[in-house]
C-alpha cells in the first residue's frame, strides 16, 4: 500500500463512524422523528453515484467507502421507518 491508498482507506472509517452515534441516539431513544426521510434517501442515492464513479474508476478505496456508506445510510432509513410505524401503531392503539 502506497501513502495515497493508506490515506484513503482511513479516510473511509473514519467517514463511516460519522453516523454511527446518530444510530444509536435513534436506538436509545426509540424515535427517529428528528430524521428526515429526504435526507436519508438522498444520502443513500449520493453513495450510490459515489460507488459508481468509484468502480468506474476502479478505486477500492472510494468503492469501500460508497459501500459502507450505503450500509449505514440504510440503516438509518430502515431503522426510521420501523420506529416512525411503531410510533403511528401506538397512536392508533392509544
């Protein structure tokens, strides 16, 4: 590994844990209202373009990054709408 490939590779961990602590506030708090679907969708179509571009330049770093991005993205949109329909459940049950 090259010194251009180590600062790209540490740059997409680093850049993964970006959203790691908003997961888990949505997991302690049970609620995900503060999130905004646009936001999430937008995001996971930016990483989508992003690891296409990487591929298409065939940089494992920028592929690495796209990926785990989306993952996490995701995550948060999946996680959102679960607890965004629990929360409409318990409306109705109330």
């Amino acid at each position: 590994l090259n010194l251009t490939n180590i600062i790209g590779l540490s740059a997409s961990f680093v850049g993964l844990g970006i959203r790691i602590p908003q997961i888990y506030k949505i997991y302690k708090t049970k609620s995900a209202t503060d999130l905004s679907y646009i936001s999430v969708i937008t995001a996971d179509f930016n990483q989508i373009l992003w690891f296409s571009y990487a591929y298409l330049q065939n940089d494992f770093s920028l592929l690495l990054s796209a990926t785990g991005h989306f993952i996490i993205c995701s995550t948060l949109l999946f996680t959102k709408l679960y607890y965004d329909r629990k929360k409409r459940l318990n409306e109705v049950t109330l």
